[in-house]
C-alpha cells in the first residue's frame, strides 16, 4: 500500500473539526450496545446501596421493574440478573437454584410481565445459592465437581427459561456445560433462547464488590482457581472459546473487561463471532473512587473505556454504568 508523505499528507486535516472527527469516527458506542447488570434481594420497596460499589443497589423485585423501564427508556436493550439469596436458603447444594419461585424467577417473570419488550440474561452458577460460596457442588476436600454441577447447572438453566430468560449465561467455567444445556433447551422447546457463554472467566482480583453484592464474599471458602483461568493465559482462552461454540454457544464472554483487551480482540480476530465484555466490578468502583478524588472526569473515563471495548471487537458491554451511559449518548 502506497501513501503520501508530509505535507501531502496531515492527518490532522480530518481531526480539525467535530463534523470531520464524527465522520471519520472508526467505531462508535450507543446504548444498544450495552446490558446493565442489576441485583435483585427480598422484600418490598426495599433499595439496599452496595458499598463497596457506589451508586450501584440491591433492589426488591417490585422496584427491579422500575429499573427495567428505565433502561427502556434509555435505549438500552438487555438486563442481566443477579439474586442475593438469603442466607436461610442457601445450601451445600445450592438447591434453590432451582427453585421456580425463587427471586431470580420471580424477578423474571414480574419484568416480563411489565416490559415485555427488553431482553433478560440469567447468570447460571450457583454461587449465590450455595453456603460455600463457591460456584458448583464441592466434595470433601472442598474441590469443585465437573460433571454433577453441569446437571445442576442445566437444571436452573430449564427454571430460568421457563421464567422467561431471554439469554442463558453460564458463569461458572465448567467443561461440558455449554452443550449440556443447549441440548436440555432444544429438548424443552426453548429454540430461541439464546447462551451467552462466559467462555473466557478468568481468575481475577477484580471480583470482590460483585460477592459483596449477591452476599457470599464472607461464605467463600478457598479460591476459584480450579475452574477460572489463570490470568497468565491467553492460548486457553482461545481454546475455552471454541469448544464454547462447537458446543452450542449463541455469542461468547471475556471477563473482566478492561485487563483482558487483548483477550478480547484475539477472540474477536480468530473467531468473528459476538464478543461480549464484562466491565466488572472492581473495574467499576477504580472509576468511580477516580472520580471521587478529582483523579478523572467521571463521563469522559466511563466513555472511554466503553469505546475501548468497541475498539476491541466487543459487540456489547455489561456495565454497571450503563443507565448513565446511554443517558450520557443520547
């Protein structure tokens, strides 16, 4: 390829104005490309602030409802759903997870029934159901179960598509899940609902706000190592990717997000398929104490880490700032 040399060529010529910025503009963000991450807790009328996560809380279902008009109205398309079960029902085994009236269900259905025209995506793990915090069924030592938390795991996953959901989304790193459940949902008649497959999860220090918000940073006994990915690794992603999509997987995951760019756009390059990010929420409180302490601007650091996702390869983002967000680019 042949290109002009200075003068001839100033490439700032195109930066000079706004008109010519915007029309040269190489990606852009809006706020169909963002899923809002809220979390659900028990009662009614009840906001519950999470404090290691400022501006972000726990909702009851009656005022979940609202949330999701709100998004509605913002432009955002998608919700994702996050229970904080009472500590009275959780259980080695996690079974409330399946549950049908459990508080995802019931948050579900209540959204479903008032907005039917935005879509729901369910996490599908069980660590907001279990007592030891970790995300599938453990044995004496304390190690996580492959094969018996994939039939746990396909089993919430049929309740959380009876309820409603729109997007299956397997969090927790089993192997063999993704074509587990797709199979269990082509068998149940739920052709349309889709999985969104955490394909790539990765060990990270980056989680701690999110287990105060769903209650099981004080119950979690050990680490996640044996299941999430080592952060040092980037060829097993590519590896946890494609048996995602040769199981069944609609669209793929890369969390958390800002650390794992370059997770992203490999994924992005190799595969061509929807890649969504996870700004997670250890991503999002370094923004807002930022913001906090004069460190950054607030809008201009929530917008552009956002187009750095598009930049990426990312075809959406689940962010905790999406509500602001979307009013901020309307």
């Amino acid at each position: 390829m042949t290109h002009a040399a200075y003068p001839a060529l100033r490439l700032r010529r195109t930066r000079a104005s706004a008109w010519s910025r915007a029309l040269f503009a190489e990606n852009r963000i809006g706020p169909q490309d963002l899923i809002w991450p809220l979390f659900i807790t028990e009662g009614k009328g009840v906001e519950e602030p999470v404090a290691s996560l400022p501006g972000v809380s726990r909702w009851s279902v009656d005022l979940i409802v609202q949330r999701a008009r709100d998004a509605r109205d913002a432009g955002i398309p998608c919700l994702a759903l996050f229970p904080n079960t009472q500590p009275g029902r959780r259980s080695d085994d996690g079974k409330e997870a399946l549950n049908p009236g459990n508080l995802m269900c019931r948050a579900i259905k209540s959204i479903k029934d008032a907005v039917p025209d935005i879509g729901i995506l369910t996490d599908v793990a069980l660590d907001p159901y279990t007592s030891h915090g970790q995300d599938g069924l453990i044995d004496e030592a304390g190690y996580v179960l492959n094969d018996a938390t994939v039939e746990v795991l396909t089993a919430q996953s049929l309740v959380q598509a009876e309820a409603g959901a729109d997007i299956i989304a397997p969090s927790d790193m089993m192997d063999g899940r993704i074509a587990t459940i797709r199979s269990a949902l082509e068998n149940a008649g739920h052709l349309n609902v889709q999985i969104m497959s955490y394909a790539a999860k990765y060990a990270s220090a980056f989680y701690g706000p999110f287990r105060d918000a769903v209650g099981s940073r004080g119950l979690l006994k050990g680490d996640k190592k044996t299941y999430q990915m080592d952060p040092a690794n980037s060829e097993e992603a590519l590896r946890e990717v494609a048996l995602d999509l040769a199981e069944g997987a609609d669209s793929v995951m890369v969390k958390p997000g800002l650390p794992y760019l370059d997770i992203i756009a490999k994924v992005k390059q190799r595969f061509e398929v929807p890649v969504f990010a996870y700004q997670v929420s250890g991503e999002y409180a370094m923004i807002e104490a930022a913001a906090a302490a004069g460190a950054g601007d607030r809008d201009a650091l929530v917008l552009e880490t956002l187009m750095a996702f598009k930049r990426a390869g990312c075809a959406g983002v689940l962010t905790y700032h999406a509500l602001h967000a979307a009013r901020l680019l309307a």
